[in-house]
C-alpha cells in the first residue's frame, strides 16, 4: 500500500497563470477520477484557498503530490572513479570552481547521473537543480490548509520522468518532451528507457500577444538534439511530444512538423488512464489535456509506488509542517540525489537484464540444437517404420525389394562383383547374406575393398550392422604352360584366377 493507504492521489501544480489538480486512483489502467484548473493572477496562494477547498469536496483522495518551481543546470565534468557519495561532492566543488552561481536563497543539490568510459577517465554526467526552501515550505504549506496529507513534492522534471517511464509507448526510441509555460520551458530527453537529460531555456513571446515565438522552440529543439548526438554517441530523438503547458497546441505542433523531420505529437492522457468516470466532460476533457500532464504525473509517481520525493521522513510521518526541521543540506528539497540514485539504479538493472537476455540466448540456441537433433532422428524411425510396413505387407514387397537392390547397386564398389543374396526372417527381424567375390592380386587391396563395402552398408538407411566375413587367401593354383598354338590363341589372363570369395549379413532396418 506504500504512502497512499487507499491508493489514490491528488497532484497539485501551482503556475502563475493557474492552480492544477487531478486525482487519480490506482488500477490497471489507472483511473482518473477528478480534475479541475483554477485561474489566479499570481501574488499571495491564500486567494486560492476557497476555490480550491470547494473544489476538494468532490475529490476523495487526502493525500498529496505538489509540484515545485525549479532551475535545472546540465554539466559534463571528467571525474575519477568514485563512490555514490564522493561524486556529489566533488561534483559541487569543481562546479563551484567553474564559476557556478546558484540565485540568492536556493538550496542546490546535485546529482550524478552515471559513468561513460573516455581515454582521460570517467566521465560523468552531472545535474543540479536549484530549488527555494522558502518555497517549498509555502507549497507544502498550502497542502495543509487544504487539509491534504503532503506525501510528495517534486520538480517537473521528476513529475514528467515518472510519467513517462511508466508509459510503454516510447520505450523503444528517444523522444524529447516539451513543457511550454511562460516565462520557462522544458525540454527533457529520454532514450531508450533510461532518462538522458533536462534542460530549462526561457520562453520568448511573439508581439507581446501571448503567442510562442517560433524560432526560440525551434533553436533550443536543434540545440538538444546536438547536445544528445554528441554525449550519447550519435543518439538522436526521433520524436518531439508537447507535454503539457498553456502553449502546446496543435496549431504548434502542425508548424513544428512543417520545419523539423520529426514526429511531433501532443501528450495524451487517454492513452495512460481510465477515463470513463469523467466521460460526462469528455469535450472539457480534451481541452485540458495538455495542461494537466505535470499534474498527473505527480499523481501517476506515487500510486504506482514508485517513492521518489523531495520531503524527509520526518514530513512523511507527520501532518503538520511545524514538526519539520531544516538542518541545513541535510534535507533533500533538490531532485538530483534522487534523481542520479534513480538513473544509476536504472542502469544497474538494465545491465542486468542485457546479461539475463544474454544467458536465454545461449539457452535457446541449445534447445534448437536438441529439437533439430530429435527431428532428425524422428524423420529416420518415420523412414524406418515406412519401410517396414512396405516390406510386412504383400502388395509392397515387391517395390520394398526393387529399392533395396537399387540402394545396393550404388553401394558395391568397383572391385566388388556380386554373386548371390539371401534374404531370411530370423527372431530379430529380417536379415540379408551378400555373397560375391573381390578383384585384385594383391589381398590387402581386396580385404581394404570389403571393408569399404560394409562401410557403406551400415551408413545406408537400409542395412543395419554389417557383419564381414573377410575375402578366404589360400595358395594359388599354378596353371602349367600352354602349348604354343593354344597361347596364340588368345593373350588375355584369367580374371577368375584373382577373385577372392567374401560374404556380408546385414540386418535390414
């Protein structure tokens, strides 16, 4: 049950234009139950209160996810092989050295992505994320005047990572997902399963009118897909997927297809959930789609149980805030501790399941090498029976016979001429005696062709276990001279007087 208890969930994004919230319940999909957006003009969030409450009533979830705002910076530092907890702190120490200024009143936390090989070393990717305490406490604080249970806060990125790990539809490529709300985008890259990447680049408006200047998303797109082809060994994203915020439009994503060879697409929610409950709304539905992405993103994170949180333990025990005491850095209100902790996990186990798919690899292609062994032995007892059953029966001994002696003829060698064969039915079957005689002066020769000729007998699918009864060598007849006009006669010698008698019985299969 984890932190949810009746596994529902409510995400809270604050923007400056709106007050998000979606409630999700766990399932498979998930269902989302409720959703609203509250306009606000910014200032204080104690105007929100009584529209948010009311609406409220209609949720039944109590427990929490808040989105925080944030400021991500991506580095590429060469770093020796360290442990986890060094890497943080060298980390911050040679960002420090490089200049790296966080705004007055942040509290910095940085996270080590993961180790690639390089010639000089390791290096290592590194992202920090700059959030205000102040801010945070005003968000959870917010939450509990609303009498919400704050079970999470996290940065958008973290929300729009979990959302989409937990979506199989782009496990297969790399795909870059754009969050476009005023004055600050997004773009986070995800390839292949694994997070890549986050980068904030500031939000230009066209005229003063509101409207998304073009040029500004189409420079940071290309500028991402550099940054990736080059620290991910030529990797490109295949896909742009407006994910979210007040300027994802399809007007947008029309355009962006018309200058860019990519898939463009807008983020759908129908595609993760349930959304049966609020079919009623199906229109106002769709409308709101984009915007609620982040939202229901928190939501997704903690009711799939994945415990990814920017508040101690001690918040997660408790209902009030001023039972939380901040002790410096030693609460985690950054997202890339557990951020890098997720990736390197994440990497751990994908090694581990290249291994295992490794092992079943090998093991499938054993278990082909039995299966084409016991098919070839199976077609051979099939020929074994098939012949049998033509020898048994009346109407098929003859042909049985035609091509056996056919199969005998391509198996006598040219030394071999045969004399006689004697097929008998004993009690272990049919056996055939080949009687015949051998060519040749020399008995070695003669013996050495005899053998060739069982050689051949036992390789044949007819014969079975040939048993030789070698060429008989005695002393030769000596013939005494003929007379000379008979020796006229004729010069050919006597073949005869070279055969050497020999014999086989073979089984018959």
């Amino acid at each position: 049950m984890g932190l949810l208890g009746n596994r529902e969930l409510v995400g809270v994004e604050i923007t400056p234009g709106e007050l998000r919230l979606v409630e999700v319940r766990a399932g498979t999909p998930p269902q989302l139950t409720n959703f609203a957006r509250v306009p606000h003009r910014g200032g204080s969030l104690d105007a929100l209160l009584p529209s948010a409450a009311q609406i409220l009533k209609a949720f039944t979830a109590r427990s929490a996810a808040v989105a925080a705002e944030r400021q991500a910076d991506h580095h590429v530092l060469v770093l020796p092989p360290l442990s986890r907890r060094e890497l943080r702190v060298v980390a911050a120490r040679e960002l420090r050295r490089e200049g790296y200024a966080p705004p007055p009143g942040a509290h910095v936390e940085v996270g080590v992505l993961g180790p690639a090989e390089e010639s000089e070393g390791v290096k290592q990717e590194v992202l920090a994320v700059m959030v205000a305490e102040a801010e945070i406490m005003e968000k959870v604080e917010f939450l509990n005047r609303l009498r919400l249970r704050p079970v999470a806060v996290l940065t958008p990125p973290l929300a729009l990572r979990n959302l989409v790990m937990t979506h199989p539809k782009w496990a297969g490529e790399s795909v870059a997902f754009a969050k476009l709300d005023p004055p600050q985008g997004l773009i986070a890259v995800f390839g292949f399963g694994g997070w890549r990447f986050a980068r904030t680049f500031p939000l230009v408006e066209e005229g003063g009118g509101g409207g998304l200047d073009l040029e500004t998303l189409l420079v940071e797109l290309r500028r991402t897909q550099l940054y990736l082809r080059q620290q991910y060994r030529g990797e490109q994203f295949t896909r742009v997927v407006l994910c979210g915020g007040a300027m994802a439009s399809p007007l947008l994503a029309g355009s962006l297809q018309q200058e860019l060879d990519l898939a463009i697409e807008l983020f759908s929610v129908e595609d993760m959930l349930d959304v049966t409950p609020v079919a009623t709304r199906a229109a106002e539905f769709r409308d709101q789609q984009q915007a609620l992405a982040v939202p229901l993103g928190l939501a997704l994170t903690q009711v799939r149980n994945l415990p990814v949180n920017l508040l101690p333990p001690a918040l997660l025990q408790t209902q009030r805030l001023q039972q939380v005491r901040l002790v410096g850095g030693a609460v985690a209100v950054g997202a890339c501790l557990l951020l890098g902790g997720l990736a390197l996990t994440e990497l751990q186990r994908a090694r581990g399941l290249q291994a295992q798919l490794r092992v079943q690899r090998e093991t499938l292609r054993g278990v082909q090498a039995q299966l084409g062994q016991a098919r070839q032995v199976d077609t051979a007892r099939q020929a074994y029976a098939a012949r049998t059953a033509l020898r048994e029966t009346a109407t098929g001994a003859g042909a049985y016979w035609s091509e056996l002696l056919r199969e005998l003829s391509w198996l006598v060698p040219e030394r071999i001429a045969l004399r006689s064969l004697t097929a008998t039915r004993g009690t272990k079957g049919w056996e055939l005696k080949i009687e015949g005689v051998v060519q040749g002066p020399d008995p070695a020769i003669a013996l050495r062709a005899v053998n060739e000729f069982a050689s051949r007998l036992e390789a044949s699918p007819f014969f079975l276990k040939p048993q030789v009864q070698p060429p008989a060598i005695g002393p030769r007849t000596v013939e005494p001279p003929a007379e000379k006009g008979k020796a006229a006669a004729g010069s050919q010698p006597d073949a005869a007087a070279d055969a050497l008698p020999f014999s086989v019985t073979a089984g018959l299969r």
